[in-house]
C-alpha cells in the first residue's frame, strides 16, 4: 500500500503537507543511502508534478509548501528569499531560556561540518536572526551530568532569515540545544530522552507558515498540527497542552 502524506493544504496552485521527521524533501549527497523523499511521495500520492520552494531539516517535522507549477514556485521561492514569508516552529531546549529574546549571530550556509566554524569554509557568515518566547518550563527530578536535575524549556521559535540549520546552530550558540540534536546538541540530555522518555527524534516542529497566496494575494496562514510522538514526549516531563493556542 503506497504510504499517505498528511495534506494540510491544496488548491489549484499550492499544496501543503505535514512532513513527518526523518523524511528529507528531496534527493541529496548528504544522505544518499535515503530512498524515501517528501517530493517524489507527494508526486505519486497526487498523480501529478510538485515544486518545492523551501526545505525543512529531514529530522524537522512540520508544514512543507510544494508549487504545482513552475511560475508560482518561482513567486513563492521569492517570497521565502525576500523574508517575506512568516515562519513558526515549536522546540524544546536544554536549560531555562529567557522570557524572550532575539539571536543575532551572523552564519556561514556551507557544509554541516563547517557551518559553525568560519574559519574552515571561505564564505562569509551571512545575517542570520531568531525570535523566540519561551511558552512553559519544566525542572525534573533527573540528574544529568553534575546536576542534581534537570530543566527545559518549551519555546515558539521565529526564525526571520532561513540559513542552513539556523534554529538548530542559534540555540547551540546561546547554551540551550534542541533536545534530540545529534549534529548540534547535548548528548547527555540526549541520552536521558532516549532512555527515560523513549525519545528517538529531534523536538523540532515547523508549526505555521503565513504568506500572501502568490495568484489571489490573500493572506493564507497553514498550520501543521504537532506530531502525536512530538506531543507524547511533551506530556511525558508534564507538558500538557501548553503549546496550543500560542
């Protein structure tokens, strides 16, 4: 039985999907033993040709918007470079972060092992901006490293630029990793997710998209609704619903 994207949105231009984590958008060197592809799975599941106009990490969950023909893509893709498009994401870090706050801290969009140090890639760090509010914390009576216990917080992230792993390398650059971060996080925290809560995924979820329909102009806002596993591990440290309606 072929597998079932969930559809969050569609009409005659735009379709919408929320991605499930550890599904890449599309064929790439990096993995390349993949065989499954957010791109071609819609394609089929649709009976007809999609166009991405932005991506997603493959362990990020959340709203991926497909064009169904090549001028809106090229309308949206603008839209995305031109920071036009308003992005929302829900995450959970490592420590107490701040009520809220802004991450200005300039990145390189070069290969992952570079991506954080300037000096092994010869591109120049480019503006890089992330606006978070802190939704709900939680301390747990459950020693990691030296620490008696442990605490994290539930954030509503706003990236204003799209760099290559920008949430991911901006909350490593403040001292609270995303929980589930192989590449950027904490592995002591990491470990104890796996081990006590079963966590076996980045707890990152792109929630809403908000952009003005490239044929109509009418402002669309898409919202992906938090994956049953992504929820499961919220409720599993006492976060019950605190992360709706934000």
């Amino acid at each position: 039985m072929q597998e079932q994207l969930e559809i969050i949105y569609r009409d005659q231009w735009l379709v919408a999907m929320n991605k499930p984590a550890g599904l890449l958008v599309h064929r790439t060197n990096i993995d390349r033993h993949e065989t499954r592809f957010a791109l071609q799975l819609l394609r089929r599941q649709l009976k007809q040709k999609v166009y991405p106009v932005h991506r997603l990490d493959k362990p990020t969950s959340g709203v991926l918007l497909f064009a169904l023909d090549s001028a809106t893509a090229r309308q949206l893709s603008d839209q995305f470079r031109d920071h036009q498009v308003e992005k929302s994401y829900l995450a959970l870090v490592r420590g107490w972060t701040d009520d809220s706050d802004e991450i200005n801290y300039p990145l390189v969009d070069g290969p992952i092992k570079a991506a954080y140090a300037v000096q092994q890639n010869s591109d120049k760090p480019r503006e890089a901006i992330t606006r978070y509010r802190t939704v709900q914390q939680v301390e747990l009576p459950i020693a990691v490293g030296r620490y008696s216990s442990s605490r994290y917080s539930l954030v509503d992230v706003h990236p204003a630029t799209g760099r290559r792993h920008q949430i991911r390398r901006h909350f490593k650059h403040i001292f609270h990793p995303i929980i589930g971060d192989t590449t950027y996080g904490d592995s002591s925290h990491n470990r104890m997710f796996r081990q006590q809560f079963n966590c076996h995924r980045l707890l990152l979820h792109a929630t809403r998209l908000k952009f003005a329909h490239p044929v109509s102009g009418a402002q669309i806002s898409l919202v992906a609704s938090l994956p049953t596993d992504f929820s499961a591990q919220l409720g599993e440290i006492g976060l019950h619903g605190v992360w709706e309606n934000r």
